[in-house]
C-alpha cells in the first residue's frame, strides 16, 4: 500500500481513516482528549494553535528546555495569541484555566497532551477499551 493510501478492502476491526491537514489534526486530537483534559472550546483553539507553535520551535531543535523556554516566551505568546485570534487579557485567562486543568504544567504542556507524529505520515491512534463488567 502507497503512503498515504487507504486499503481497498476494509475489515472491520474498528480502523476509522481520518483525512486532514496539519491544523486540523491538532485540533482533533484535543477534542478526542477532551474527557482528558477538560478544556473548553475556545481553550482548544488556543491549545491546537499552541502546539502548531510548538511544532514549529522543535522542528529547529531536539532540546526540550529550549522548546519549552521558547515557548513561553512573550513574542511566542503573541503569535500564539493571533494564530489563536484572542486578545491578551483574554489569552491570560485561557493559559490560567490550562494551568489549573493540568495541560500546562509550570513552564511546559504537559506531555502527554503532546502528538507524537510526523507530518506526511499517517499517525495510528490506539484506544484500548478494557470491559470491567463483572
């Protein structure tokens, strides 16, 4: 199968293919991890417009520090606050309610609300349902 192309014939195991852009895919991802993280609509659009930011420092460098440094960093947040399309008391507000709901921790997005996946290459997302029935 060509990269990027679906099987003819599907089976059905519960594989959903999913096509989108880049933009799409990070918010996506943070609606399906909403039980997760609890964040708002709006919180979200901040979220997917800071992790594109994100994307965008680690494609320069593997230094997790640095990316997190970067940032958060005032000139960081103001491109994050017009991806976004927020104002600033507003974007205020949204990283303290992220703060407080445990997506950003201290100084860094918590990783495990981090896509690991690559631009161009379809990214498998598994969910392992466990039936607790007695």
């Amino acid at each position: 199968m060509a990269k990027g192309e679906e099987p003819k014939e599907r089976k059905t195991d519960g594989t959903t293919f999913v096509k989108n852009t880049s933009d799409e895919f990070l918010r996506f991802w943070l609606e399906v991890m909403r039980p997760r993280h609890g964040l708002t609509s709006r919180e979200m659009d901040y979220a997917a417009a800071l992790l594109k930011i994100r994307e965008k420092i680690a494609e320069k460098t593997t230094d997790q520090s640095m990316i997190d440094k970067v940032l958060f960093e005032e000139e960081t947040k103001e491109l994050i606050r017009k991806e976004a399309k927020v104002n600033p008391p507003h974007a205020k507000a949204i990283l303290y309610s992220m703060k407080r709901k445990g997506f950003i921790q201290g100084k860094r997005v918590n990783p495990s609300y981090i896509p690991r996946w690559q631009k161009g290459v379809p990214f498998r997302w598994t969910f392992v349902f466990l039936n607790e029935d007695k």
